[in-house]
C-alpha cells in the first residue's frame, strides 16, 4: 500500500524565511525520482530548483505560480510505492507538521538544508526577557475563527524566528489570556512569528519587544511596523501632569498607504526587495564617505592589448582591476573589513572575497569572487565570466551572493563618469571605475589626448580616515597609470 508523505518548502539556507513559486516542474500524477527537482521557487538571493527528497508519484501540489510560501509550508505530496495508474489519492493532505516517517532507501541524501537522510538537530530558541506592555490601543477584533487555506498557511503559531507558520492554526491574540496544555495564564504560542520585514524584527528587538505577544494588522495577521509602534507607545510611560496622548485613530486592517491614488503599484519583493533592504540599513548604520581621482588609463589599455596579443584565453579590464583592488588592499587592509557593532569591534579579513555589481533582468545582483586575492588576472577573468552568465540566467545560488568582503562597480558599462555608490553592506568599502574615455591630459609635460577615467572610493568613516582612503585611491590611480608598480607585489 502506497505511504503518502508530505515535501515541505525546505530551510534554503542564508537566513531566507520564504520563497516565491516560479515554475513548477511536474504536474499531480507525474512519477518522480528522488532528487528529481520538482518547483524553481525565487529568494531575495537568487532563483533555485529544489529538489524532492521522496519518490513516488505526485498526489498534490500547493500554491500558484507567483505565490509566495514560508519556509516550512507543504509543497507537495508524493504516494512512495504507488504506480501512475493509482492517480491522485483522495482526501485531504497531513499538513499536521509532523516529519514524516520514511526508511533510508526512501529518502535522498545531501539535499538542500533543513532536509535529507536523518532528522536535522533540535534547535534551541533564545528567549529574550521582557517587561510586561501596558494594553495596547483598541483595535478591531480578530475574527473567532480563521479557516485554513489550501496551501496550508493560516494564522500559524507564532515564535521567534520571524516569520509565519504553516500548521493552519490560529495564533493568539496580543494581550489575550487563554487556557493551555499547560493551564490558563497568558496564551504565548509556539512556532513562527508572522513578520517578513527585518525592520519590524529588529525595531522590536532594540526595544525588548515580544513579537509573539502582538496581533499583526496586516494580511493574515502580518506584523507591520506600525504595530511594533503602537506597543511601544503604549508601554512607555507617559506624564501625565505635561501632556495627555490623543487617542489612536481607528485603523483598517490593512496597511494605510499615503501615496496618491492611481499608478502602477510594483511590490518590493525578491531579488529588488532584498537590494532595497540591504541599501536602506547602509544608508541607515554606515556613515560613509567619498572620495575620486581621475587617473590615465592609457597605458593598462596598452598593457591589456599586449597581454591578449600574446596569444591564450583573453583578460578582461574588469579581472585586471580587480586584480590591482586586491593588491591595494594588501598594503590597505583596513578597507577589507567590517564593523561589528555588537561588539564594537572592526574586523579586519585576511582573505579578499571580491563581490563585483551586475545588472540583470532580475535587478542589480552582486555576485562575489572567492579567494580573489590567490587568483591570477587570467583565473579572475574566468570566474567574473561564469558569474556574470549565471546571474543572467538567474541561476546564482545565495553562496555566490554572500559573504563579499569589498566590492568593485564598474558603472562606467553605462556611459557614466562618476558615482558615490552605497556600500554593499556589512562590507566598508566599494571601488567605482567610470568610463574610460579620450580627454585632453597633460603628459609628460605636454598636452595630449589619453585614456582618462575617474575613480571613486566610497568607505566607512569608522574603519579609517581620510588619509588611509585617499592612500588607497591613489595606490590603485598610480597602477592604473604605470601598471609595472603592480609587479612590486606578485
């Protein structure tokens, strides 16, 4: 007799917390292997094929294409032992949140975090102490009872992790009181917290606000920060003596929006979500700064023709400015660094993951270079040409889009000459290299038509002063001009 297990979008690693459906690769009734990939789903990293751990044949499939699942949400069911002839099986599916129960030859090996051969360890939750909220302002009252949805997310239980649950239960209220397995006091459910914004979770956490002690007024109950707002406003002490707080007006259970009616709404989501996010908290923490140089290419131009005159795989400009970068980072290793605010600490790396922006059909991507700085100018021209092929094919997997150390902009693919770039964060650093084009220059005491481009280093104040910055900007002008001062470092 045919086992029906369930296959839940699995943990994508990264810290990724839900997954927007693409493309679905077979249809209910098809037979799959184990391994086979089933649905392209869409990060805020990149585009991923994920594949089923179970084989056997497709009884059901949740979710739409263009709908968006949290990670732990039922992607489909598949009947291990049935035959194609046994078509669909009748009845709802277990979406109860139980692992499901397989033998080893059922089940795949190394997969995709959060599933494969073996239960993945118990994580421990950290519960951070908090003080006790005052009411909350009056808000409309959740409904008694929401039912399920066919792709299994409801109300879910609500935890830490930030974001929903996908067992179909309903979630408690903010301040509510309610009886339990184990008694009656305040109702704190288990399991994910429905907030997507890091914002939101971050505006709480400064704060020691409990996430799980809100009611979101969002869409199924979606945290908004407007929310986390009101909580705080409503715990903090207020004197009463100077002034007396108007009352909250009554809000809908929606987000409001103050932009003017009409026009195309584009939601923030996806690869454009994550850079606006990303973009937002630089500007936010890093106090950043910018300095440029023009500088005469015209001689690493002469350098570049002879390197690709003599013959074997050709060198592009980008992979030998990347390669002067990581030399002046060497003799700079202050800009190849990072803040760590916790501890209030800067950490220098002693490694050059070079991350390189790209611009694509899905947005602007920042796919990274490994170990940049132990790779010759022929080895970085190869890999800045797969990675630059995969994010235009929208295969970059989240490992080739973390962990960049220090970024290099060649904006000048644009027509442009300057830019202040905003830093790629956590990173302290970013190099932009402008157009190169002919411009009157004094040379050799003469007027002359050369090669000129202007650079830009846009860095974090705190990891160092002007003086390092400009020092590096002009170690990297100087190989730019006189690419023979490279040959002092290799």
């Amino acid at each position: 007799m045919a086992q029906v297990l369930e296959f839940k979008l699995p943990d994508l690693g990264e810290g990724l917390t839900e997954a927007e459906i693409v493309r679905w690769l077979v249809q209910v009734g098809d037979v799959v292997a184990i391994d086979q990939p089933v649905v392209e789903v869409e990060t805020a990293k990149a585009m991923v094929e994920v594949p089923c751990p179970y084989g056997g044949v497709v009884t059901a499939r949740f979710g739409e294409e263009g709908t968006e699942l949290p990670v732990g949400a039922p992607l489909l069911t598949v009947a291990v032992g049935a035959s194609p002839s046994d078509g669909p099986q009748d009845g709802p599916a277990d979406h109860s949140g139980a692992a499901p129960v397989r033998s080893a030859a059922e089940g795949s090996g190394n997969v995709l975090v959060g599933y494969g051969t073996g239960e993945p360890p118990a994580r421990r939750r950290r519960v951070r102490p908090t003080a006790p909220l005052a009411p909350a302002p009056a808000r409309p009252a959740p409904p008694a009872a929401v039912p399920a949805r066919a792709d299994g997310v409801g109300n879910g239980s609500l935890g830490s992790n930030g974001r929903q649950g996908s067992n179909g239960t309903n979630g408690s209220t903010a301040h509510g009181t309610g009886t339990s397995a184990h008694g009656t006091g305040t109702l704190r459910a288990e399991g994910p917290v429905p907030v997507i914004s890091p914002l939101v979770r971050r505006l709480a956490r400064e704060n020691g606000l409990d996430l799980r002690e809100l009611t979101g007024s969002g869409p199924d109950g979606l945290i908004l920060r407007a929310d986390v707002e009101d909580a705080l406003r409503a715990a903090a002490p207020q004197d009463r003596t100077t002034r007396q707080p108007a009352p909250a007006p009554a809000r809908a259970s929606g987000p409001v929006s103050s932009a003017p009616a009409g026009g195309i709404r584009i939601p923030l989501k996806g690869v454009r979500g994550a850079v606006a996010d990303k973009l937002s908290r630089s500007r936010r923490e890093i106090p950043e700064a910018t300095c440029w140089v023009d500088a005469d290419a015209t001689e690493l131009m002469r350098a570049r023709s002879a390197m690709n005159a003599a013959g074997g795989p050709k060198i592009s400009l980008l992979a030998l400015l990347a390669r002067i970068c990581t030399a002046a980072l060497a003799r700079f290793p202050e800009l190849n660094s990072s803040v760590d605010t916790e501890a209030r600490e800067v950490v220098q790396f002693d490694h050059v993951h070079l991350g390189f922006a790209a611009q694509t059909e899905r947005g602007l991507v920042v796919p990274v270079v490994r170990d940049a700085h132990a790779r010759d100018a022929e080895g970085l021209t190869a890999e800045f040409a797969r990675l630059t092929e995969a994010g235009r094919a929208g295969t970059l997997t989240p490992a080739d889009l973390t962990g960049g150390t220090f970024t290099l902009n060649n904006y000048g693919v644009f027509g442009v000459d300057g830019s202040t770039p905003i830093i790629n964060h956590p990173e302290a650093a970013m190099l932009g290299v402008g157009r190169i084009v002919p411009k009157p220059w004094v040379h050799e005491g003469e007027l002359a038509v050369r090669q000129v481009v202007q650079l830009s280093l846009t860095f974090d104040h705190r990891v160092c002063d002007g003086g390092t910055a400009g020092g590096f900007l002009r170690h990297i002008a100087d190989c730019v001009e006189q690419p023979a001062v490279l040959l002092r470092t290799l």
